[in-house]
C-alpha cells in the first residue's frame, strides 16, 4: 500500500501495472500521430531492410531441379570435349573440378595426347545405347554489326526450339529462328546494341543477311550477350567463306557439346566409361543422385582442377563475404537502436507534464518508467510489424530488379517463418532498447520538476567516459589483435562492437568539449554550441545514432576500397593504360598484301578514336617458316629471348617455398614486380605483334612505352635494341636463341657478314655498342674455324640499351628492334599494325564504329583496348553506401534539431523580445544540425576504421598463407581510405544538413502574452 495525502492506495503491480501502462502507451501514441508516426517510420526502416534482404537471400538461389534444367535443358546428360586429349580424365559428379589421374596433362605418359581434340561423337555411339537421341551445341565468337558499327559476339549454334533443350532458353518477345537465316539475341545484346526484334544484321565472314526474330534470356546469365543460330548456319558457311578468301579470317570455334537423351538416363558408370576417353559429362541423375565419395576417384587425386577445396582455393572470398556481413550485422544492431533513440528522447521531453501526473495518482519511478518503456514496445511492435509486411511486399515487387543485379533469374518467393519472427523480434527489442534511456530519464525526475515542466540541472557522469575509453582500448586491440592473428571473424566482429559501444560512451563529454570552443563563435553558432551542452541527453543519442551509421559506411567502404586496390595491383594489363592497338590478323592475311592496305587503316584509326600524340608503326619479326601461315602448321621457325640463369626468379624452382617462407607480403610484392619475376607467371603477347620481340622505331618507345630518353633514341638509331626488362640482359648484353625451321638451311644459319658490326657505337646510358657474335664464349669478330655441319638454331649476343626496372613490365614486348638489325640478322619482318595514345578509353559506341571502318578495309585487322579493371559496380555501391550514410545522419541531425528548437523556444523567445536579429532562429537551427553531423561523422569515419583495419588482416594472414604454398601467388593486402566517400560525408552532409534545417526554420515569430 502507498500513503498519497493520508490515503492508502493499492500498489498496482504485474501484469495489470503492464497492461495499464501499454495502454497508456497506445493511447499517447495516437494522440500524438506525427511523432509517432517517426518512430514507426525508423524502427520499420531497418526492419525492412532485413526483411528484404532475407526474403531476397533464400530465394535467390534456384532450385535444384532449376539449376539442372538450365545446364542440360531437359536432356539426360551433356557430353564434351575436357581439353586433355584422348586420354583418361578424372571428375567430380558435378563437374566442376577435373583432371588427368596423376593431376596434370604431362604426368599422364599419353604420348603427348594432351591438347588434341577428341571424337566426341565417336565415343557417344559405342558407349550409348541404339535409339539415343542427340542435339549439339557449340560457341565461336564473332564481329556482328549494330546500330553503331561492329561489337564482338558469342553467336551459338543451338536448336533452342528442340524439345530437348526446353529451359536453357527463354523467349521474351517473338519466336525462335527457323530458317537458316534467322537469330534470336539476348535481351542484354539488343538493349546495348541498338538492336530489336525484326532488326536485320550481318556476321563479319559471311555474306548472308541475318533478321532477329526472338529476343531471349539465359536463366542463368541475363547479362550475357548472345546470338543464338540454328546448328550448320554460321560455323560451316564462315569457314568455306574463309576457305574461298584467304584474305578472311576463318572462325575459331569452341569444342562442341552434346546433349543426349538415352533410355534409362546416363549412369555414374556411363560417366566414368566417357572419361577414360578424355570426355566430360554433366548427368541428370549424377547430378541429383551424387555417389558417395568413395566411388569418386577425383575426390582422392590430389591438386585436380580449380575449385572448392582444391588446392589453389584459399576460401578468401566466402571467408570475406562472411567476416564483412558479420561485422556490419553487429554494428547494425546497435545502429537500429540508436536511431529511435532521439525520436524516443523527443516524446519523453514532451510528456513530462503527463508523466508528473501518473505520478500524483500514486505512480512510483518503475511504473513511469514502465510508461515509457511501454511506447517503445507499443511503437516497436507497430514499426516491426508494418516493416515486414512492406519488405515483403518490396521483395516481390521488385525482383525482378533484384534479379537483374544478381545476373540471374531467382527460384519461388521463400519466406521463412521463423527468420520472420525473429525479426518482428528483433524490432519490438529495437523499440524498448530505444526507449530505455528516455524511461531511466524520466523515472528519475520529480513530481514538481514534471508537472512545473522544468528540466533540472544534472551533472555528467565522471565514471562513463572512462569505462569508455577503456572500452575504446580493449575493443580496437581485440579486433585488431584478433585480424592480425587470425582468430577468426567473432573476434573482430566483438572487438569493433565494444570499441564503438566505447566511443559512444564518449560522446557525453565530447559534446560538451565542443561547447567550450565556442567562445569566439557568432550568437547563433554559440548558443547552439552550448545549448547541446546543456541538453546531451538528447544530443548524444543524435550523435550517436549519425556515429553508428557512418561507423558502418567508413567500415564497409574501407574494406571495398582495399580490396579494388588489391584486384587492381593483380589485374595484368593488355595494353599499356591509355593506349590502343590497330593489329593485323597474319593468319587471315595469308596470300595478301595488308602493307598496301594498313595506310589508310591507320590514318582512319585517328579520326574514329580519340588519338592524341604521334602515332607508333610496329613490324612483327620470325625467323625460318611464318607460324602464321596454314603451310607452316606446327614446323615454324622461332625466336627466343633468352633468360640467363644467373637472373631466373627465385621464386622458382625446388628453392622457391623455401624462400617464400622467410618472406613478408612486402618483401614478396618488391621481389615478384622485380625485373626477374615479372614474366614468372607466363607472357602474355598482344594478338599477332609477337612473343616479347618487336621491331620499331622511337616513336615506339615514346607512344607505347611511355620512354622518353634520348639515349633510347639514339640506341635505336645506331641499330641497337632497346632491352625493356634488365633481367634478361647479361653485361650489359641479350641473347637471342633464333630457331629458323621450316626454312633452307644454307639460309637458316647464315648470320651477317662476320665483323661488319662489331664496332661499338657512341657509349651511352646502357648502351654497350652495336655489334654482336655468334655463340663462341668470348665478345667480339668471330674466329674462323672449319665449317661445322648447318644447324637450325643460332644464339646471337647483342650489345643493348637497358631502360630502367619501371619499364621492366611493359605489355607485350620486352625487347625493341630496330628495322636494320633486323635485316643483318637475316630476320623476316612484316607490318603487325599500330599503337596509339589517346586521351580517354574509347566507349563502345566509338569502338564499335572503329570495327565498322576497319571491317572497309582490304586487310583482316582487329582494335585492341586497355580498360582496365572493371570497378563500375564497386564504384556506384560506394556511392550507394555514401547516400546511405547521409540520409540516416541528416534525419538525426534534423531530429534532434527540432527537439532543440522545441527545448529552447523560452531561450529563444527571450532573445527575440531583448533585440536579437531576426536571423538567429535560422542560424540556431542551421549550427545545431551542423554540429551534430560533424561531430558523428568524425567519430563514424574514426569507428569505421577499426573493423575495417581488423578484416584486411584477416585477408593478409591468408594471402600470405596462400603464397607460401604457392609462391608466385599474390600476397598484397593494401589497406586504403574512401577519400571521395569521406569527403562527402565529412564535408558535405554536415553542411547539407545545417543548410536544410536553416531554410526550414522560421526567421520571425509572434510573441507570446505574458501570463496574468
């Protein structure tokens, strides 16, 4: 019993104290409809987010059943060509991981069988039974002309309306081709083409008209670009076209597939038989029924293909997809909650008079505080509720947009009822958690201070910012400690959470910090300073709730930023950045002139791209037989640039892990870039120009490999190479190892005239002189000895210019020949094309024109394009995150903004009435707004790091354990900052937000009447 003015009143309790107290809380919560209505809005934000997402995520992934149909249609099996010759192949069921027996083509003993093409076909009729129905499908890649000029195309030869492919294919608009000069394109080729059903185009090599009659999609690659042929309607007719004109250049098509429909479907056994022909087979019922493991002999051959599990897989992308979403769904908790904090803090502050009532009929702190606590779960339940009824609707409504991101069509709509109900859950605890502080608040506060609607004096926790620090210590070592260590994802997700619950400990005394700078400040920027001093109660959650949203953004834009800067110190470029290629196809210029040609190729190429600068002509080089010539076949001649062995890359060889454990990730990126591993990995060569060799001028040097030394220069003018990469230079010299098969031999070895070259040149930088001699283990004019029997290959030493270690990894080419060396040495030469440098990375539209003006011309040439890695998609989800950000700290800022506005109306009435400008409303509102999402974006962005930080050494320990296995593997994990996303959030939102609350406030306002 409780004694109110000598009245014994009955103490409420339990249930009936919580049922009175939620319908308290109901009832509030309608009167005051536009707060309410606030609240609801973000508690259901978050959970509808997490709705979506959940909805989204189990029901992205296709069915079993889906997956099958859109691998083999509704075929049994699909048979084709493993790539290892004629020989036994091992295979996992689902294909995914193949590989000879002993785990590599060369170990196999097949007599060289590897690489040879093997009878598919043949080996379906022994091993199928009689009555085994067959349809084919294969792949060649093509120029097909669209609105803009040319665009190279996967066409595929496919019965897409046979029965036995229903599913792999699905039509949007009109109907499958028919006829043999009929297509169907994909919805992606035609929206970026230009193109459309009805459209008429044509396939370079062939000189049929083909009409588009369907627009399709692949299931299970909606971004891809495809045509798509009926079987024997491109393939053959290009390659007798080819056949005809040696000038064309013949399709190189990709091994065939078969799909087949036999009686009693295609057995694990089926399968094994097909692989020990060097076949690999996708079954129906091996792919719904797998056998055990034990029957699988890939699953026991060790190093076998490339996949999970595997011994080149790492599992760094799971492992950073799950350690990323774990950190973010950790401080996304903790977000939710501070977002309806200040909302809360608002209607506390404005039921004070009501809750000093509650209080006079005999409440005590705990039953107000229940009050309180009541609309949190009252306004919780209703956010959470609406907010998984509208995620669901979203997840349905757009999907197909969903879809489309995902780059695949998505199985049923899955909606698991108990994740639904832990996230109702989870918004009703988001709603008391939110409300909780308000409630201690106001349990606190007297009867008199309520019902006089004074707000009182109450001094700052001492205690607080300590635990917070401590908190900030302990959490930022722990995750960092934990990522460096590699104890796991937990660590870093717990460690980034209690530094940041630490942080926001602070935030109290950081605000009033603030304050005391303020002294110099104009009147409205001081008195807001100070009145969010005065009232931290609402102002910290503000700042907290701005803190946790940036936190997030700084964290995963962090981690997206370092990892684009690691996929872009691997990505190994075609080209040299900000250059072009104008290549001739030797192959499909066999028995032409393309030299007569080239000219007004070359000068077309200037005014179709944007050209800037000179223009560099390069000559391709061979000795002996062209290997670009259908007579030569496999017995052409070569020309080897020689790596001395006192310069091989210690990466290598049977000493290589041995080094690779003694090395740092730094110390490994220094020795891998160096000039003795750069070419460890392999060479790639650009189309035809040649494997590391070129023949060209300065202009070369200057337009291509951006070199610009006179002594390059004037080594290439004298007639002496310049040597790119300095590891394959001995003393200053390089070896050539010319192999002239295929050619005489009278004139396969004859060198130039002994001692015309041997003396040296003007000494320069590198430069050693010009003259070179055959391989007789001294330097100078060869000494005459008996003539020994001819032999095919000669090495020839050649004083060199050696350019500097930047230039070490140039693209395509790591030695320079000038056009008279290549003729002393006898060396055979052809034009190869052009490079340009140009002032930006030519479109698709611009490159598709350029194919169209080379498709004019009388030699068979191909455009070559540097673009670089690909970083749309991370580019737009940063500024996606960056929106994000700022929207979540503008609608806190302008919460608490107009809770200030609400506390200091007296304040401001008084200065108003004493003379004060009328622009000091605006200017109160604008700083208080400001103040807030600058102070919680700089601890965000501050936050953010921690976790951040703590992943890429996560990913470091693992890049690091993935080059010691192997160690010409990568093993650097950058750590960079989102300046641009920082910037906006440092600078331009804070600004944003001041500026809108300052248009939206009032200059002027009527003064109140003075009570009595």
């Amino acid at each position: 019993m409780k004694h109110i003015s000598g009245i014994r009143v009955p103490r409420v309790t339990g249930v009936p104290a919580w049922r009175a107290a939620l319908r308290i809380a109901r009832r509030d919560a309608l009167r005051a409809k536009a707060r309410s209505a606030l609240v609801v809005v973000m508690i259901a934000l978050p959970v509808l987010a997490v709705t979506v997402a959940d909805v989204t995520y189990h029901s992205a992934g296709p069915t079993r059943a889906q997956e099958i149909t859109r691998e083999l249609g509704a075929a049994d099996a699909q048979f084709s060509d493993a790539g290892y010759g004629p020989g036994p192949i091992v295979q996992m069921p689902d294909a995914s991981r193949l590989g000879t027996p002993r785990g590599s083509a060369d170990e196999t003993g097949n007599d060289g069988a590897a690489g040879r093409p093997v009878d598919v076909a043949a080996v379906l009729a022994t091993l199928l039974p009689k009555g085994t129905r067959t349809v084919t499908s294969q792949d060649v890649d093509g120029l097909v002309r669209t609105t803009h000029g040319l665009r190279r195309v996967t066409v595929r030869e496919m019965p897409a309306a046979d029965a036995l492919l229903r599913g792999k294919v699905d039509v949007r608009r009109g109907a499958l081709p028919d006829e043999s000069h009929e297509l169907a394109a994909t919805t992606a080729f035609l929206d970026s083409s230009g193109l459309h059903v009805g459209s008429h185009t044509r396939i370079k090599g062939l000189a049929r008209e083909f009409r588009i009659t369907a627009a399709v999609e692949l299931p299970g690659e909606l971004s891809g670009e495809y045509l798509i042929a009926r079987p024997h309607t491109v393939i053959e007719p290009w390659r007798a076209q080819a056949e005809r004109d040696k000038r064309a250049a013949p399709p190189h098509p990709m091994p065939m597939e078969y799909y087949v429909a036999a009686k009693g479907g295609v057995t694990w056994q089926d399968v094994r038989a097909a692989n020990e022909h060097g076949v690999l087979v996708r079954s129906r019922a091996v792919l719904r029924d797998p056998p055990p493991d034990a029957a699988v002999p890939a699953a026991r051959t060790p190093g076998v293909g490339i996949g999970p599990g595997s011994a080149t897989d790492t599992g760094m992308g799971s492992r950073r997809a799950t350690v990323a979403l774990a950190t973010v769904a950790a401080m996304a908790v903790l977000e939710i909650v501070l977002l309806a904090g200040p909302a809360f803090a608002v209607g506390a502050r404005r039921a004070r008079r009501q809750l000093g009532l509650i209080g006079i009929c005999g409440a005590d702190r705990g039953q107000i505080r229940a009050v309180v606590l009541a609309g949190g779960v009252v306004l919780g339940t209703a956010g959470a509720v609406v907010g998984v009824l509208v995620g669901l609707g979203l997840s349905v409504l757009f999907r197909s947009v969903f879809e489309e991101w995902a780059g695949q069509r998505f199985g049923p709509v899955t909606a698991v009822p108990s994740h639904l109900l832990t996230i109702v859950g989870l918004g009703v605890l988001t709603g008391a958690l939110a409300a909780l502080v308000p409630a201690l608040v106001a349990g606190r506060q007297s009867v008199l201070q309520s019902l006089a609607d004074r707000r009182g004096v109450r001094h700052g926790s001492r205690v607080l910012p300590g635990i917070g620090l401590g908190a900030i210590l302990l959490g930022g070592g722990l995750a960092l400690v934990g990522g460096a260590t590699g104890s796991g994802w937990a660590v870093v997700a717990v460690g980034s959470v209690v530094a940041e619950l630490g942080l926001l400990a602070c935030v109290p005394v950081l605000v009033g910090a603030c304050a005391r700078f303020g002294g110099r400040l104009p009147l409205a920027a001081r008195f807001a300073l100070r009145d969010a001093a005065r009232n931290r109660g609402r102002t910290a959650p503000a700042v907290a709730a701005v803190t946790a949203a940036v936190a997030g953004t700084v964290a995963v834009a962090t981690y997206m930023v370092s990892v684009v800067a690691e996929d872009r110190y691997g990505y190994e470029p075609l080209l040299r950045p900000g250059t072009v290629a104008l290549l001739v196809d030797s192959y499909a210029n066999e028995g032409g002139h393309p030299e007569k040609a080239l000219p007004a190729l070359r000068r077309a190429m200037e005014h179709a791209l944007p050209v800037t600068g000179e223009r560099a002509d390069v000559d391709r080089v061979w000795a002996g037989a062209d290997c670009y010539t259908r007579a030569a076949g496999d017995d052409c001649g070569e020309i080897e640039l020689v790596h001395p062995d006192s310069h091989r890359c210690p990466l290598e060889g049977p000493t290589g892990r041995e080094l690779a454990e003694r090395l740092s990730a730094d110390e490994h990126r220094r020795l891998r870039r160096g000039p003795e591993c750069v070419d460890a990995g392999g060479f790639s060569s650009i189309g035809d120009a040649g494997e590391k060799v070129l023949v060209g001028d300065a202009r070369l040097l200057r337009t291509y490999v951006g070199l610009r030394d006179p002594a390059a220069e004037r080594a290439l003018a004298e007639g002496k190479p310049v040597l790119l990469n300095s590891a394959y230079a001995q003393d200053g010299r390089v070896q050539l190892k010319i192999t002239a098969t295929g050619e005489p031999l009278a004139t396969a070895g004859t060198p130039a005239t002994p001692g015309a070259h041997d003396t040296p040149g003007t000494p320069g930088q590198g430069d050693r002189g010009s003259g070179y001699s055959r391989n007789t283990g001294h330097r100078g004019a060869m000494t005459p000895t008996r003539p020994a029997a001819p032999d095919r290959s000669r090495k020839v030493f050649l004083d060199a210019y050696v350019a500097p270690e930047a230039y070490a990894a140039t693209p395509g080419v790591r030695l320079i020949l000038p056009a008279v060396l290549a003729q002393r040495l006898n060396l055979h030469t052809a034009p190869a094309g052009s490079f340009y440098a140009v002032r930006h990375t030519p479109d698709k539209a611009e490159e598709e024109r350029a194919n169209a003006v080379l498709d004019r011309g009388d030699a068979a040439t191909s455009l070559y394009i540097e673009r670089g890695p690909e970083t749309d998609e991370d580019d737009f989800f940063l500024m996606v995150l960056a929106v994000f950000a700022g929207v979540v700290t503008i609608g806190a800022a302008v919460v608490t903004t107009g809770l200030a506005k609400a506390d200091a109306e007296a304040d401001l009435t008084t200065l108003s009435a004493v003379g004060a400008p009328p622009g000091v409303r605006r200017g109160f509102a604008g700083f208080q707004c400001a103040g807030v999402a600058g102070l919680g974006v700089l601890l965000g962005s501050v936050a953010g790091l921690v976790p951040a930080v703590a992943l890429r050494l996560v990913d470091g320990r693992d890049a690091l354990a993935a080059m010691r296995r192997d160690p010409l593997v990568p093993a650097h994990t950058p750590i960079e900052l989102p300046w641009p996303t920082l910037t906006v959030l440092a600078v331009g939102v804070p600004v944003l937000a001041g500026l809108l609350a300052a248009c939206s406030t009032r200059s002027r306002t009527t003064l109140p009447r003075r009570a009595g």
